[in-house]
C-alpha cells in the first residue's frame, strides 16, 4: 500500500488537486478483477443472464451489513435454492417449490421477508425485462423504488401486501437512510469501465446521477479527508459526500467508492 500517506491526518494537508490524485490512485488500485472475490458483487459475476445478475446483485445487496464472509455465503446458499437460476425460478417456480425457502435467514432477514421479495420480482418480471423500470418510477429513483416496490398496482381482489416487518429491508431517502445498499446496487448495475467490477447493465440512469454508498467505514475516511462535514451518517451525508465528489468527477463520482471503502475496511483508515 505505497500510496498511503505515512500519517493519515496528512491527508488534510492535500490540495484538492493532490487529494484527487491520491483518490484517483486508489481508486484504480481496488477497482480491478483481484477486488472481486472477497466482495458481495463476487455473486451476481457467477451469472451472464442480465436478469440473473439484476436478481443475485439485489439480494447480494440486500444482504450486506456485516461480515462479508457471511453475507456472500448467504446469498451463494439462497441462488443455490433457486437452483443456481434465479429468473427463471421466480418467473416459473410452482407453490411447492417455496417449501425449500422456508428455512431461509440471514440475520433479521427471514422466509416471511423472502416470500414477499419473491413475489414482487414475480410480479414485476412478468411485465419488465430488466429490474431497471423499478428504480424509473420517479426522477427520486430511491423514494420511487420504495413506493414501487411496497405499492404494487394488484387488483383489489389479489393484493400484494407487504408484511410490516418487511419494510425495514428496504431503505428510502424519505425515511432519512443513507440507503447504502440499494445505492451500492445501482452502482454495480450503473457504472460502466473497462475494469470488470461494475456491470453498466443499465443506460438509463446515468453515471453521474449516483449517490455514494456511505456507511461507518466511508463515513470515517471522509471525514477525515475532509469530504464531508455531517456527524450522522443518514441520506443528507450520503448527498453531501456525493457533492464533494462531483467536483473531482461530475461524470462518475462513485468511481470514489472504490478509494474509501478500501481505505477504510483494507488500510483500516
């Protein structure tokens, strides 16, 4: 790690020309295919089917808060009950084919979460091809996914209702979240280089329309390069960030996720 400052806090003597360059360095350091492995995003690259990789890439998401050890276990062990074929399991599984989800859990997320999300991607398979459209319901793509997603358009007769304790596996910027994980989602499916770790499955949403992922770890080493001012780490934090990161790249900030997340769980900033 030779690019690290021999002082951390020296960091705050950098000129914003240096800090990007530094920044930039260590975005190029951890945004490469050795990055994979260890990572959640190591499940959706086991597929080639967009609609595959949207799915495992959700739950992969979904799923991360914790050791990522676990969490890639987890989500490795729920594709395996979808038989290693997540879109076409949703899309064609029969009633009984659910009985091997029912000892599903990873942390507070049950079967009784599992069954619903099941569902909606039923539901919404059967009218999109790409799990894009969900996040395309408002400008706000986060506030319009959540309403989306918890309010589906069901005739009276066969609703779709969402169990209460579901709701807390989604994050919405109207609940003030950071939203971390729905964030690192759209950056996997959004960002497009020629590294191989972000997919740039989706054209619709743009690059530069993303908002880092921020949690403990990213919040620490910004704060500490001075990125960012906020001492709670919630959406007007995440916004904040993001805003500082547009000014070192307005076409692809969260490209700077890569250096923080590194910096901050690798080199333990």
């Amino acid at each position: 790690m030779g690019l690290r400052p021999a002082d951390p806090w020296s960091a705050l003597l950098m000129t914003k020309k240096d800090l990007r360059a530094f920044l930039d360095r260590k975005v190029d350091e951890y945004n490469r295919p050795a990055f994979i492995p260890a990572d959640p995003i190591s499940i959706p690259h086991m597929f080639s089917k967009p609609q595959d990789i949207e799915i495992a890439g959700f739950f992969a998401a979904i799923f991360s808060w914790g050791n990522r050890t676990t969490i890639i276990n987890k989500t490795r062990e729920l594709m395996q009950l979808m038989d290693n074929a997540p879109h076409q399991f949703i899309l064609q599984h029969k009633d009984k084919d659910r009985l091997k989800l029912l000892g599903f859990k990873h942390r507070t997320f049950n079967a009784t979460d599992l069954l619903y999300f099941i569902e909606f991607f039923r539901w919404h398979y059967s009218q999109h091809d790409s799990l894009e459209d969900a996040f395309l319901r408002s400008d706000d793509h986060l506030s319009g996914f959540y309403r989306y997603f918890f309010h589906l358009d069901r005739p009276v007769d066969n609703p779709l209702i969402a169990p209460p304790r579901t709701h807390k596996h989604i994050a919405s910027p109207e609940k003030n979240s950071s939203c971390k994980r729905l964030n690192m989602f759209l950056r996997w499916m959004v960002r497009q280089d020629d590294r191989g770790v972000d997919f740039g499955l989706w054209k619709r949403i743009t690059p530069g329309r993303l908002v880092c992922p921020l949690d403990v770890h990213v919040a620490r080493v910004a704060r500490r390069f001075s990125l960012m001012t906020r001492t709670q780490t919630d959406w007007q934090s995440a916004l904040e960030l993001t805003d500082y990161l547009i000014i070192l790249d307005p076409d692809d900030p969260v490209k700077y996720d890569f250096a923080l997340f590194g910096l901050g769980v690798m080199e333990k900033y």
